[in-house]
C-alpha cells in the first residue's frame, strides 16, 4: 500500500519562506514522480511542482518558478518543497500526490502535475497541509 505524509506548511508574512516535506511508503514502480499540488477556495486544483525517479527530472508551474525548489532524497522516497518569496496568492491546502509512469514508453509521470485536469487521474494522493500567506 502506498502512502504519502506530508508535513509542513503553516502561516507566514509575504516574501517568507515554508517548506514541505512528504515521505513515500510502498511505491514499487521504478518510474515515478513524487510532487505537489494546491487548491485555493474557488480555485481547481493545480500543479505546482514535482520530481521524477528517472533522472531527477523536474517541473515547476509558471507563478512558482524561480520561488519555490523541490528536491528528493537519495532514496528518492522524500520530497522537499522549499517555498521561498511567498506571495498571498500561494495560499491554498497544498497536497502531495505521486504518479506511476513509464518514461521509456513516453508515458512520463510529470504529465499529470503540469496538465490542468490531468489531477483527477494522480495514482496516489496524501493528506493536504494548510499554506496562508498574509499580505
């Protein structure tokens, strides 16, 4: 049984910092890529960064790049989320979600963090962590 946990977030004044931390149990697959995801109130869930097993690969969204950094361990079974430079518009319930994929036949596990909708497929999801950033 996979299971993912997460922790972190919190609340913290723009232009701060908070990092996420999710520790993988039970993923067997060799190709995966571990990352999260946020909902805002109102908002669709969305991807907001991720890394892959095979080759450490990464993906970042748009309003994120250059702010945030995630990276595994050598393991590869723990994701950080380093958030940096917060922004009121980076509150939401952030979620850690993993993804099976098959990088050799071009099924690459990134997909389903960095296409709108794609979420609703994710193979494994943990528990959300609350993020508010204050103006």
């Amino acid at each position: 049984e996979v299971q993912l946990q997460a922790c972190g977030g919190g609340l913290v004044q723009a232009g701060g910092s908070l990092r996420l931390s999710c520790v993988a149990s039970g993923i067997t697959a060799d190709d995966y890529a571990i990352g999260w995801f946020r909902q805002a109130p109102g908002k669709e869930r969305e991807g907001v960064a991720c890394v892959s097993s095979v080759g450490s690969s990464t993906y970042y969204a748009d309003s994120v790049k250059d702010r945030f950094t995630i990276s595994s361990n050598t393991g590869k079974d723990t994701v950080t989320l380093q958030m940096d430079n917060l922004e009121p518009e980076d509150t939401a319930v952030y979620y850690c979600a993993a993804e099976e994929g098959a990088t050799w036949l071009g099924v690459d596990p990134r997909n389903v963090f960095r296409s709108p909708g794609l979420y609703k497929s994710v193979d494994y999801w943990g528990k959300g962590t609350q993020v508010t950033v204050s103006s």
